[in-house]
C-alpha cells in the first residue's frame, strides 16, 4: 500500500481542510511544538494506536521531502528509531498523495 521509505503525516479530514487558507499546512499542535510530526510505514501502526486512538477516521499525507522546503529533523528515537519533524509549514504541493483510513473491529486497516 505505502512504499517503504514513503514520509507520513497523520491528520483528520478537519484538520487538513481548516489548515489551507494560503496553501500551507500546520497541525494545531504547531504553535505549542514548533514542528509536524510524521513517521515512516513501519512505524504508523504505533502512531495510530498510541497518538489516534480516539478516532474512528484519519487522513494520511503521503509525502515528498524534496517538496519541503522546512528543515526536516528525525529525531526522538522510540525503540531506536528516530521519527521525522519537519520544522516549519508542510506546503499543499509536498503532499503526493491522501489516503483515508477507518478504525474496523482490530484497529485502523493500514
């Protein structure tokens, strides 16, 4: 479904859809964090599980780090494994692809 090394945001449909006015996007938690946070595909599952357990319907962005114009850190391991942040606004161009996922009986189908 997800290439390997693909860059992901997770996000709700309101919160993408109230973010765009200038064609950049910032999660609500920016101002308080100073950063988007994404993850790789191998490490969505915990994301959903641990940061989205509340909801029932998320949006993925798909995204392509080339398009970013924002410094891009990974950083704060979670079992070794270093998460990307990107520092600055996610331009509307740098998302190659949504993908809507829904929680069914064993948890989000990713």
């Amino acid at each position: 479904m997800l290439p390997q090394q693909s860059t992901i945001h997770v996000t709700t449909d309101d919160d993408w859809a109230q973010s765009q006015p200038d064609g950049c996007y910032a999660p609500p938690d920016f101002a308080r964090e100073g950063f988007i946070h994404c993850c790789y595909p191998t490490q969505l599952a915990r994301v959903l599980r641990d940061f989205f357990a509340a909801h029932d319907r998320v949006l993925l962005l798909v995204l392509d780090p080339a398009l970013i114009t924002a410094e891009i850190w990974h950083e704060n391991p979670i079992d070794g494994l270093t998460h990307p942040h990107i520092y600055g606004a996610l331009e509307r161009e740098a998302v190659v692809r949504q993908l809507t996922i829904t929680r069914g009986a064993d948890g989000f189908d990713i």
